[in-house]
C-alpha cells in the first residue's frame, strides 16, 4: 500500500456501508494507528475527518477540528491559502481528479510555522465520482532547517574557499553569520596557544569603538576573557550570559567586557582544524539566550569551514613564501650558472635540458638559450658527439644519459661537430645524477670544459717536435758531418777543402739560428712580450737594404717608388725582416723578375711584393698566415712554416696589415700597409728618394 492510500476505501461497497465517508468512519481505528497526520476533506473546504496524529500534532480535539474549514485548522486563518508557492493541494485535485503531492507550510495554534510534505488523493464512490479528498501530511520543519543550514555551509564554504587571501575569508565569514545568526557583535581572532593571547583579525557589529579603545584591543588575554578561554581549553562552544539560563554563567571578567560593548551574552567558538586550534569566533547578543543542538552544530560547522578556509589561507601564504624562495633560489642557482666559466647542462627526469648557461651556448655554437632548451634525445639532430678517437657515441653513451642513469663521470673527452656548419669542438664533459631525498634520480647536470685550445696547442706541440727534429736535425747534421771532416783534413792539411767546409759550417748555422729566432720571436709575439724600437722611417731605403742584403736581388728585384709619400713610425729592424720574407719568398718561388712597388693609399703606405711564379693554390690561401702551415707546393722548401705568420704578427704589431692576391700558374701579390704617422711639429720630413 503506498502512502495516501487507506484500505477499504477505493474497494468495491458492501451492503452494510456504501458511502465512502462512512467507510472511511469505519476505519477510523486503523487511521489512528498511522505515523503521519492525516485529514479527509469534502469539497467545500471543510474537515470530515481526522486522526489521532493530527489532533495531537495540532493541538486541537476531534469536535474542533470535524465541520470546519481546513484552512482554520492546519493554517490559522480565515481565508483559502493563496500563496505564491505553496498552492492549494485540496483544489488541485478537485480540478484534476488526480493524487498530488506538496510542500505547504502550516501554521499551528500557538503561531508557529512549520513545513508540511502533503500527499492529497481523491475519494470515490460507488459511481467513480469524487466525493472527498483524503490528505496524509508530514511534518518536514527540521528536515527543511537542516537544508537550510546546509545551503548556507555550502555558500559559506563556497564564499571562504573562493579566495585564498586570509582578510578575504575573514569578510565572507563575518558577513554571512551576521545574517544568519542575528548577532549583534562578531569578532573573529587567531590565537597564540603560547602566550595565550587571541589577536583580533576581524569585526561586525556594535561595541566594536568601545573595545578599540580599551587596553584589550587588539591582543586580549585568555585571562581576561574566562568563556573564550575555556572554549580553546576544551574545543568546545561555550557561552556566558548574565542570567543564568545555561551552566556558564558570565563571569566577573566576561561581565566587563559584555559591559564594555553592551551585550548580555558573549558565545565562544573555538576554530579548529586537524586538532589544531587556529583561532576563536566571538558573537555577542543584547538580550540573554540560549543555544539549543541545531544551533551548535551549525556554529560547530560554520566554524570548521571557517578553520579550514583560515588554514588554507596560511598555507597558501606559506607556499606564496617558499615560491617566493624558490624563484630566489633560481634566480641566484641561474646566476651562479651564467658566471661560470665552463658550459652547464641541466635536464629533468625525463631527459629535457631545462638550463644552460651562455658558455654552454658559445661551445655549441648557439646564440638563442630556448635552442638549447630541448630533450637530449633531440641534441644529435644538430650536434655529433665522438670519441677523442674519432668513434661515434652510442645514445645510451651521451653524457646526460650516462648521468640520467646514475652514473657520475669526470672529464670524458669528446669532439663536437655541428652538423649544419661542421664547426668542431673540442670538450671534457663530467657529469653526475640529481637526487632527491630518498635517492632517486630526478635530474642530472654536465658540464662541458671547451678545450678546442689546449688540443691545438697539443697538436702544435707535436708539430714542434716534428719540425724541429726535422727541420734543425737537417742542418746539425751537415754541421756535425762537415766538423768532422775538418779534423780530418786538420790533420792532413787540405786547407781548400777546409774552407769550404768551414763555409758548410756558417751557413748551416746561420740557418739553424734563423729557424730559432722565428721560435722565440712567434713565442714573443703571442705572449705579447715582443718589443718594439720605432723610429722615423724611410720605408724606400729600407726596401733597398732588404734587396742589397739578399743574395741574386739586385738584378732580379725592381722597385718603383711612387710620389707623395711620407715617414712612418716603425721599427726598422722587425720591418726589414718582414720585407726580407715577403720579397726572399718570392724570389724562391718565381724564375723571373719581382716588382716592388711602393705608392700611399689614403692614409698608409704600402708595399706590394709582386711575382709572376707558381702561385698559391686557392685551398691553401686561407691558410697561408696560419703558424707551422705549409702548403704541398712547399714540403720541400727548408724552414719552419712561421715566415709569413711572424710577418703577418710584425705587421699588426706595427697596426698594419698583410693581405695576399694570387692565382695559381699566375703569381702572387703579398702587399704590406702600415698606418702614416703624422709628423710633428719639431720633427722633420725624410728627404725624397
């Protein structure tokens, strides 16, 4: 039987009653024996029956309630209910002929309004016509009242939770309980369980100016304040109140301080999140009262939600902080890192490079960071890493996948080659996994030392011990083979024979000594140490002392002496070797005549050796002012390869430069061009030649 259905009413009649209502009379005790409150109802509004529920629901007896109108019994009023949203269930089904179901709200004898779940079902009879309405009702008050403190903890909720600022939660909190609790005086304050002082953080209400300005504002002492300190010893709302309708009565202290601000009864709300006590809400009213269990348990949920939102608030302070420090710490990790002198790499767990430095850039030959920022795995697309023998790496043999799988390394020599500009570099790599605090790896870091430096310096190492246990043993061995025949030839007096060797012996010599200058000197003049004796110099002389001190010059070499030159400010000895070279140079490597032309370009002086010999081949011109270079049209030639790198040195020691036109089978043109110094005033200009 479902509910607003009676038994025996709607079955077919009997003989002995076939009117319903008189059936409906006929099952009065089972009415009675129903839980919920229940009215039958004719047609004109007006009360047929009721039970037992209803009578001792409502207050009336059963000669009261039989006879009048429904609207007097179950609302307390004249009239028919004509409420927007509480419509009239008896009419509808009148109008329908159909069970409905409603919320009504009833109003008893003594006044007060409750929330009435009514069922209403139509009553026929014997012809299928309806005759009454039957209303079975359930009072739903506190069940309505709990909805309604559960829709204000959800807005609450949704109002505190909204924002994470602690002022923010502060305001919504105090302005929806204001509202809800009637309270004429709300304050809300964090406690320190240490010095057992609360600290006032927010206000409603009056009697707020007068605590202001008393000495207990803004920091109040448990001790002065009896019902909040027993509210955060204990966990539990209390109340003090000056008549004393609840256990607490106000005591002397509470009863200053209700004075203070004008109220009668002061309730503490102890805050309280994860056992922890985070602060305490005040609510003072002007006339004593009581708290009835609804009425804790919704402060006790309004205060949890409030807790959490607090607690939440300084969480998220805390965080704001440690970002704060971590974004410092990056920072200061970040400058750390561009100030190194060594390129960094560091990458996350899952292989992507999340930090270089601008070394790191300069050794991979980048210049924007977000290039670099990229999975390693990503890296042999544009870089190719070998060994230092010239095997290429396994992936698993990289070095962030060596450090990615724990291991740590120190200074793993490598070559590194872009591949879209075959730019080569030479790096040693250490590397190391990053762990957290329970060992795993969730980063790793390399760093790359460039040493692109040393190795040159090592290959030019072994290129010294080359050429000089080739180039200088050449001419030793002549002299230690001529010396030895001297003492021969000494003791059978060959004195012919001893002159020429003893000439062997000088030039040989001289060679060996030439080929130790250019070492010392391309030492001095990297170093920086070389110095130089300038003077006013007159660059035709000295071009015409370079060709009267080479042997086969003089009728080979022609000089041609342009107008409107000028003294230059050099040293003449270091430019006379720098001539010697360039013009020496080409009369070995050309049969025929060499013109030295010597002419001002704006404001230099040049001096251009020309040739019509083999040339340079064009592979090796970019190359031809490079220390120890020799070209394969060269292998044979005696010397050391440094001739035209000192000359190139001396000339930008001097400020000047050396530049190189040929073409191979044609001839070569090296031309020399020093800066014009201007002649002071004391100074006097060298005579024209």
């Amino acid at each position: 039987m479902s509910r607003g259905e009676l038994p025996g009413v709607s079955g077919p009649p009997t003989e002995e009653c076939s009117n319903p209502i008189e059936r409906l009379a006929a099952c009065r005790p089972m009415l009675d024996a129903i839980d919920e409150e229940i009215l039958v109802i004719d047609r004109s509004h007006r009360v047929l029956l009721a039970n037992r529920r209803f009578l001792s629901a409502s207050g009336w007896t059963d000669d009261q309630v039989v006879g009048r109108p429904c609207y007097e019994v179950s609302h307390a009023r004249q009239t028919l209910c004509e409420h927007p949203d509480h419509h009239c269930p008896l009419n509808a089904v009148w109008s329908s002929g159909k069970p409905t179901r409603t919320l009504h709200i009833h109003s008893g004898k003594d006044g007060r309004e409750s929330y009435v779940d009514i069922v209403a079902s139509p009553i026929l009879d014997a012809r299928g016509e309806m005759v009454a309405v039957i209303e079975s009702m359930r009072d739903v008050t506190a069940e309505k009242r709990r909805e309604h403190s559960l829709a204000f903890l959800a807005e609450l909720a949704n109002a505190v939770n909204s924002s994470l600022e602690p002022q923010e939660v502060v305001r919504f909190s105090l302005d929806r309980l204001e509202k809800i609790e009637r309270a004429s005086f709300l304050l809300m304050c964090t406690v320190d369980p240490e010095q057992e002082v609360l600290t006032a953080i927010g206000h409603r209400g009056a009697g707020i100016d007068e605590l202001q300005c008393s000495n207990l504002w803004p920091r109040i002492p448990l001790c002065d304040l009896p019902v909040a300190a027993a509210a955060m010893c204990t966990g539990l709302i209390r109340m003090a109140q000056s008549a004393d309708k609840q256990k607490d009565s106000m005591s002397a202290d509470c009863a200053e301080i209700a004075k203070l601000i004008g109220h009668q009864a002061i309730v503490a709300v102890p805050l309280i999140t994860r056992n922890r006590r985070v602060g305490l809400l005040l609510l003072g009213f002007q006339e004593p009262r009581g708290l009835d269990e609804d009425e804790q348990r919704f402060l006790r949920a309004a205060a949890d939600q409030v807790a959490i939102a607090l607690h939440n608030a300084h969480l998220h302070r805390q965080a704001q902080q440690q970002a704060t420090e971590v974004e410092e710490a990056r920072r200061w990790l970040h400058t750390v890192i561009s100030s190194m002198a060594d390129g960094v790499f560091i990458a996350d767990a899952d292989g992507n490079v999340v930090e270089t430095n601008n070394t790191a850039l300069q050794i991979m030959g980048m210049t924007d960071p977000e290039q670099a920022l990229r999975p390693a795995d990503d890296y042999p697309s544009l870089l190719q890493l070998r060994w230092a023998d010239d095997r290429p790496l396994e992936p698993r043999e990289s070095p962030m996948a060596r450090s990615l799988a724990g291991e740590v390394f120190m200074n793993a020599e490598l070559r590194m080659r872009r591949l879209d500009t075959r730019r080569e570099r030479w790096v040693r790599v250490s590397g190391a996994p990053i762990l957290d605090g329970q060992g795993q790896v969730i980063g790793a870091v390399n760093v790359a030392d460039d040493v692109t430096e040393i190795k040159q310096v090592e290959l030019l190492r072994a290129e010294y011990v080359s050429l000089i246990s080739h180039d200088l043993r050449t001419p030793l061995t002549v002299i230690m083979g001529q010396a030895d025949l001297l003492r021969r030839l000494l003791r059978r007096g060959q004195t012919e024979t001893m002159e020429r060797g003893l000439e062997s012996i000088f030039s040989n010599s001289k060679r060996m000594n030439g080929m130790i200058q250019d070492l010392v000197d391309s030492v001095r003049l990297e170093s920086g140490q070389l110095q130089l004796r300038t003077q006013m110099t007159w660059l035709p002389q000295l071009v015409e002392t370079v060709v009267d001190n080479l042997p086969d010059a003089e009728d080979r070499v022609r000089v041609e002496v342009e107008p409107d030159l000028s003294v230059i400010h050099a040293d003449p000895d270091r430019l006379h070797r720098v001539l010697a070279n360039l013009i020496s140079n080409a009369l070995k490597y050309s049969d025929d005549h060499i013109m030295v032309r010597i002419s001002r370009q704006g404001d230099q002086i040049t001096v251009a050796v020309m040739d019509r010999g083999i040339g340079i081949q064009t592979k090796d011109q970019p190359h031809i002012f490079e220390r120890f270079y020799r070209s394969d049209d060269q292998s044979q030639t005696e010397g050391l390869g440094l001739g035209l790198y000192i000359s190139k040195m001396l000339a930008e020691a001097h400020g000047g430069t050396i530049c190189l036109e040929s073409k191979p089978g044609v001839g070569s043109t090296f031309t020399l061009a020093l800066p014009i110094r201007q002649r002071a005033p004391d100074e006097e200009q060298a005579p024209a030649h």
